[in-house]
C-alpha cells in the first residue's frame, strides 16, 4: 500500500459526496430563479432545463484536491486556472459571452498554469523526427493543445451524460498511470484525476437521459481544463519517467482523447469547407449524426464511449509500434470514420428528400 492510497480513496469519495449532495439544490434554486436553457435548433433536449451541473463538480473536485492532495508540481496553479474558467462558464451559462470573452478566459489559464508552474510540451518526442522544442514553439504548442482539448471537451457536450462519460475514461486512463508510474513529480496528478472522476459520478448520478440538469459551460470549460493538463503531464512524464510507453506517449495522449479531437477536429473542417466559422453552431457533430441513425441518446453515450475505450485499449496495446504508425493508425481510421458518417448522412438526406417529394 503506498503512502498516499488512503487520502487518494478519501479525495474521490469527498469528490462524490460533495457532488452528489449539491446537485438537487442547485436543481431547486435555478428553477426558483428561472435559470434554464432554453431548447433552440440545434439543441436535443426539448424542455427548460438548467446548465448549472458544472458548479457541483467544480465545488466537489475544488474541496477534495485542496483538503487531500498535495499541490505541488503545478497543481496549485491549475486550481487557479480552474477557477477563472468555472467564472467565465458560470456567466456564460447564465447570461451568455461572446467566443472572444471566452477565449480570453482561456488564456489567462493558460497563462497561469505554463508561465507560473512550467506546465508545458517540451518534446515532439521524435514525431517528424523532432525532438527538444525551442522555448518559444513549446509555450505556443501548449497554448494550442490546452486551448483545442478545453474546446473539444465543451463542443462535445450536447447529450445527457456524454462529456461526463468521456471524460471519466480519459480521466480513469490518465489517473491510473500517473498512479502507476508518476513518481514524486508526477504522482500527485492522481489526485487531480480522481477528484475529478468523483465530482464527475455525484453529477452523473443526475445527468442521463432525461437529464434534470446538464452540465453547461461551467462544468465542459473547467473539465476541458483539467483534461488538457492531464494529457501534457502524460506525455512530458514518458519523456521524464520513461513510464510507461517512453517516446509513444504523444501518440497514446491523443488516442486517449481520441472521441472529443476526432468530433472537433471534423466539425471544424467541415464548417470550414462549408465557408463557414468554425465557431459557427450546427447539429453535425458524431453525437448528432448517430442520432441520426435512429440510436437514442443513452445507446449513443454508451456507443462514443466504447468507441473511446476500444481506441485506448489499441494505442496501449500497440505503443511499442512508435509514434508514427500509431498516429497514422489514428488518423486512417478517422478519416475512414468520416467516410462512413458522410456517406450515411447524404442517404438520410436522399430519403428525407424522396418522402418529401412523395408526399407532395
């Protein structure tokens, strides 16, 4: 048993509890108060319904890593960033932002956690046959890769129970080998994963179709957050440690968060194609095409949740392969994956066009 189990099992379940027992009030007053998400367009759910979810999570991962965990190595500093986020999706779940207010909240935690505690990429890692980064590239890099993943986890919220089931496997994934493997600089990031993980059980408990509360933008921005610091202290531990995959931990860090990169990644390009914002909001995320394909909401969650955990198991399996061949594994298979989304869509389009003009 090592010296930090106890307090670890006693942060997740503090994590929970707090979660679990907050979520109903925060139900209570925000119906009180008539904060509720109105359903819209491209929206699934079909009735008044609050965003606040994040605020219990938040309140639940906050209390449990400050009281059990040790919040050295860049932890403390990720707390702060933490807490601006959960500020800028607060007043956006209640009052709206502007894309420009948000991203400039982003950097600010951005900002926090690379310059104050040196939380960043410092290696390719031989990807392109490129190693060490330049000190400039690698603030830029890592402003990049916190700013996409925050992003990728907040778009791919838009069913009951999706961004939280997602990021309790890339959460359970990351926690086990900082566990594992983190060593005096990076164990305490276990920590930062099963505080998570627990705050994230006591919302879900209320957050599966039919949701009587979801998440918002209070609860994607800060678990995007803590996702993208988890991921860069993955790979910069194999390059440190040289547990557990060594060289390939870039290549498993992405197969890990494969689902959330692979949706932002091609509703993004395909907004672009269209000369369109890739901001602008649509109903063509996965979620939304295997909606489409006559799934309902609890299979679909469970359907991108085992796509992730296969994907897992596969960069795992095969890390020995190298970096190389695993991201090209990753980016055949998904662009085979948007072959086949887009073949499906425009034969749902051909049928609803022939039933529309059948019924005229």
């Amino acid at each position: 048993m090592n010296h930090f189990d106890i307090p670890l099992g006693l942060s997740w379940m503090w994590a929970l509890l707090v979660s679990l027992f907050a979520v109903p009030s925060i139900i209570y007053i925000a119906h009180l108060k008539n904060m509720l998400d109105t359903p819209n367009g491209r929206t699934v759910h079909q009735s008044l319904t609050p965003r606040l979810g994040g605020v219990a999570v938040f309140a639940g991962f906050m209390s449990a890593l400050t009281i059990f965990a040790p919040l050295q190595n860049g932890v403390k500093e990720l707390l702060a960033g933490c807490i601006i986020l959960f500020f800028v999706g607060l007043k956006d779940d209640l009052v709206g932002m502007s894309v420009a207010k948000k991203f400039v909240g982003q950097l600010l935690a951005t900002g926090i956690v690379m310059i104050m505690a040196d939380v960043r990429i410092t290696s390719f890692q031989g990807i392109l046959g490129i190693g060490t980064l330049p000190v400039g590239v690698s603030y830029a890099f890592t402003l990049a890769v916190i700013v996409g993943i925050t992003n990728a986890i907040n778009l791919i919220d838009g069913l009951d129970g999706l961004a939280g089931t997602i990021v309790l496997i890339i959460c359970g994934t990351f926690g086990y080998y900082f566990y594992q493997h983190g060593g005096p600089y990076f164990s305490n990031y276990a920590y930062v994963a099963l505080c998570l993980i627990g705050g994230l059980l006591g919302f879900l408990r209320y957050n599966f179709h039919r949701a009587p509360i979801f998440m918002g933008d209070t609860g994607s921005l800060v678990c995007g957050f803590i996702v993208s610091v988890l991921a860069i202290q993955f790979i910069e531990m194999g390059l440190k440690v040289g547990q557990p995959f060594g060289a390939a931990a870039p290549s498993v860090a992405v197969g890990i968060l494969f689902v959330p990169l692979f949706d932002t990644i091609r509703v993004f390009s395909l907004r672009m194609l269209a000369g369109r914002s890739p901001f602008a909001p649509d109903k063509n995320h996965i979620h939304h095409r295997i909606l489409a394909m006559g799934f309902q909401q609890i299979s679909t969650v469970l359907l991108l949740g085992l796509l992730n955990v296969l994907v897992i198991l596969f960069v795992i399996r095969f890390a020995s392969l190298g970096n190389t061949i695993l991201i090209a594994a990753l980016a055949g298979f998904s662009a085979l994956l948007s072959i086949f989304f887009g073949v499906y869509q425009s034969r749902i389009s051909r049928r609803q066009l022939l039933a529309a003009n059948g019924s005229n």
